[in-house]
C-alpha cells in the first residue's frame, strides 16, 4: 500500500482540512469524520473555503442520520444538508473503511449564497456578566437577512473553541458585508 501525494490527488490537501474542520467529537471523545459524499460534494464546488464546522443527528428509531455544515470562503456562504439512512445499524460518517450499504441512499444538499448578499443584520445578546474581574459576553443570536428575503440565525455562547469560535468567525465576517 502506498501513501497518497498531493501530484495524485491535488485535491488531498483541502479534503483533510474537509475531514479535519467538519469532524465531530462526541461526549464520549468518539471522532465521526464527515461522509465522504459530504466532502465531495464541497470539492466539487472548487471554492477555497476557510471556516467551517458541522453538527449531525441520528435518530436510533430511524436509523436515518442527518447533516448540516456550514462554510464560507472571503466571497460564499455554503451550506450543506445531507442525510442517509445504512443498512443495519449505525450512524452514517465519513470513518468506514469498507463499502457503507444504504437502506435510503444519500442525499446531499448544496446551497451558495454571496456574502454581499446580507442586506440586514439582527444582534441579540443575553445573559452577559458586567463582573469587572470577570467580563463574559452572553449568547449571541445572529440574525442575517438576505437579498432574497430569506433569513439564517447562528448562535454562539462563552465557549471559545472548535465549532462556536468557527460560527462567531463566520458571523463576524457575514456582519463585515452588511
């Protein structure tokens, strides 16, 4: 078996940095990659995407598993739906190693906006400390407002690392274009 080089995948790099920024890590510090039609589905738009996270359900009286990530680029916001539904038992991740057999195919939804496209911006911010020693911001909703009239709120409170310092990251950005 020989190791993949980026001369035969020129893709190699930005798929692991895929895997890597869309990982979750559960309570039980278990590591679910993201399914690889989920990261194929991002390459195959060739944007050069530089914050991102992901978050996943899966129902146990379904067994169907469930996707959203959310990305962006200097100029795109990029969301990503995905669900599937295995044969047998087990949430549907980017981790197997041997052919994954479907009961509901995947489906992988792709939608691109334009961050000029923000027309509007809602700030909500609640339960913040004003301790002197021990200033901490509260929740942030984000509500953003498209051209097109539609609307998307994010959400991030005090924790500073992995997915939510990603969606304030983004929030950030977004608010840059209003």
């Amino acid at each position: 078996m020989t190791d993949t080089t980026s001369d035969e995948d020129p893709l190699l790099e930005q798929r692991e940095w895929l895997n890597e920024i869309l990982e979750n890590v559960d309570s039980n510090n278990t590591v679910r990659q993201p399914p690889v039609a989920v990261v194929e589905a991002l390459l195959a738009l060739g944007l050069p995407f530089d914050i991102g996270w992901s978050e996943f359900t899966h129902d146990r009286r379904t067994e169907i598993t469930t996707w959203s990530c959310t990305l962006a680029t200097n100029e795109h916001f990029v969301e990503v739906s995905a669900k599937a539904q295995r044969s047998g038992r087990g949430v549907w991740t980017g981790n197997e190693r041997t052919e994954t057999r479907y009961a509901s195919p995947p489906r992988v939804v792709v939608d691109v906006f334009r961050l000029d496209a923000v027309v509007a911006l809602t700030l909500d911010i609640a339960g913040a400390s004003d301790v002197a020693d021990d200033p901490r911001p509260g929740q942030q909703t984000w509500n953003f407002r498209f051209a097109d009239d539609e609307t998307r709120d994010f959400v991030v409170d005090n924790d500073t690392t992995g997915p939510n310092a990603a969606t304030a990251a983004f929030c950030r950005r977004l608010a840059a274009n209003v």
